[in-house]
C-alpha cells in the first residue's frame, strides 16, 4: 500500500531571510556601468558609488548581488579548469602495462 503525500518543507539554501527582490535586466546594465566606472577608480568596491546608478536599491542589496555574482563567476572558472583538464586527460595517450609498471617501480 503507496504511503500517504506528505508536504515537503522547502530546503533551508533556498530560504536566506527575506524574500530577495528581483534585478530587473535595466538595473543590472545599470549595475554593470556602474562597475565599470569603478574600475577607473582605484580602491576598493565602493557601494555608495554603486548607489548612484541604483537608487532603487539599498546598499546591501547591491553588495549581496555583486557577491552572487563573484559566486557565479568563482564556480564557472572552476567548471572551466575541470573541463579543460579533462579534455587534457582524454587525449592524453593511454600507458602501456609496462610504462604503468616502470611508473609504479616495479621492474
């Protein structure tokens, strides 16, 4: 006999605090010249500046949406190295039994 459904809570990852707001594609190009801006200016991020471009938004909005942003370019550089170090290991030649063995030190 099947068991009775059961609601499911949602997985704690996906509830951080409140309910994040959504970036709408005009304030991200608006996010991203302002970071280019930033760029001209040495020193640290500056949310502040950040601000300027964004009115709508608070300065740990921004923050928050620029570490998520760091997060996601972090993970794809290290999907990138795997991959290319796979590719490498797969067109790399395969080592005879003996090369394994001479390898190994047991000639």
């Amino acid at each position: 006999m099947k068991p009775p459904s059961r609601l499911r809570s949602v997985p704690a990852r996906y509830c951080v605090g409140s309910a994040p707001q959504v970036w709408t594609d005009r304030e991200k190009r608006r996010l991203l010249q302002a970071l280019r801006a930033q760029t001209q200016i040495p020193g640290p991020l500056r949310p502040e500046r950040l601000k300027k471009y964004l009115p709508s938004k608070e300065e740990s909005e921004i923050m928050e949406f620029v570490d998520l942003l760091k997060e996601r370019v972090a993970r794809e550089a290290v999907k990138a190295q795997y991959r290319y170090r796979q590719s490498r290991q797969k067109d790399a030649p395969i080592p005879a039994p003996i090369e394994v063995q001479k390898g190994c030190g047991l000639s």
